[in-house]
C-alpha cells in the first residue's frame, strides 16, 4: 500500500502535533484548574460525572451520524476527547481508532490509485 500524503494531510498532521504539545499556555491553564478541582472531593466528582456524560453523549450521538452524510467521525472523535480528559480507557480508545482509520485511509488511497491506473491502461489499448 502507498502511505503518500498531500501537502495539505502534511500541514494538518504538523497543526494537530503542534496543538498537541504540553507547554502550551491553555494546557497549563486547564491542569492547574483540574489540580484545584482535584483538592476538593465533591467537586472532583460532579466533575467526573459531567465529563463522563457530556463525553458519552457527543461519542454514542457521533457513532449515530456516522452513516449519514455530515462529521460523524468528528464528532466521535470530539467525544473521546473529552472523555479522554478524565478516563485513561477512552485515550487508549481514541488512538486505537485513529490507527485503523489511518490504515483504512491507506488503503483507500492505494484502492483508488489502482482502479485508476487500471482505467487510464485500458483507455490506452
């Protein structure tokens, strides 16, 4: 399988590990207000309910749109995010799910580049 990418794939990729970096100011921001929610118990778990809900709505509403047209994926994958902030189970989920989708992605690349190799040698007989 060819594994190609466009320049357009390579930008996002390098936008997604540049976001993704720890010292960024709005990551800092957020862990030290998730260390001050973790000091206080009551609220430690209203915290984990609300994100456990709002995460499982987003995720099982996404894997609802997934067969009509529109962003199901994103919005499943918008779901485990956030319940990745909370939950380890649902960030080993999440990059699970972005490995078979890369592969399937792979492999529809090199589906369509086949066919239209096939097509461009039959139009030239």
């Amino acid at each position: 399988m060819t594994t190609e990418t466009t320049p357009l794939e390579r930008s996002i990729r390098t936008e997604v590990a540049a976001g993704e970096q720890p010292n960024r100011p709005i990551r800092r921001m957020l862990r030290r207000i998730r260390g001050w929610i973790d000091t206080h118990p009551r609220l430690n778990l209203a915290y984990r309910i609300g994100v456990g809900t709002i995460g499982g709505i987003l995720a099982a509403g996404g894997l609802l749109l997934v067969p009509l047209p529109g962003p199901g994926w994103l919005i499943v994958f918008l779901g485990l995010a956030v319940l990745g902030t909370e939950f380890h189970w649902a960030r080993r989920t999440s990059a699970w799910l972005k490995r078979q989708l890369e592969r399937f992605w792979a492999w529809w690349r090199a589906r369509r580049a086949l066919r239209q190799a096939r097509r461009a040698a039959g139009q030239a007989q």
